[in-house]
C-alpha cells in the first residue's frame, strides 16, 4: 500500500508527492495522542501517516 497522510484536509500520497517526507504514527502513546489531537482522528491506525513538505536546506545539512 502507497503511504498517504492521513490528515483529513491533505491526503497526499508518496508515490505522487515526491517532495514531501511521510512520517509514520509513533508507537509512544503520549506521541501518538498528540498526532491525533493534532489530526482529530477518532481512532488511530499503524498505518498513519503524516507528510511533510521537505526542507531543502534540512536536506542538503543531512
Ligand atoms: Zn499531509
């Protein structure tokens, strides 16, 4: 399955949004629970995600 991010108002996908990073829903609960306030998802799956547009001075300091 394709990543997409799972914000309701985005859902951008990384086969298509290759300038974006995907940031997969962290395992930690209190992390986890601050996504979804973040998000207001009702529940949330292992296979969330987030995108994130990439920085390209972020990337070239890598
Ligand atoms: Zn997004």
């Amino acid at each position: 399955m394709v990543a997409f991010c799972a914000l309701a108002s985005c859902k951008n996908n990384k086969r298509e949004h290759k300038n974006y990073a995907f940031f997969m829903v962290p395992k930690d609960p209190t992390i986890r629970r601050k996504w979804q306030e973040f998000a207001k998802w009702k529940e949330v799956k292992d296979y969330y995600y987030l995108s994130s547009i990439l920085n390209p001075y972020t990337t070239i300091n890598q």
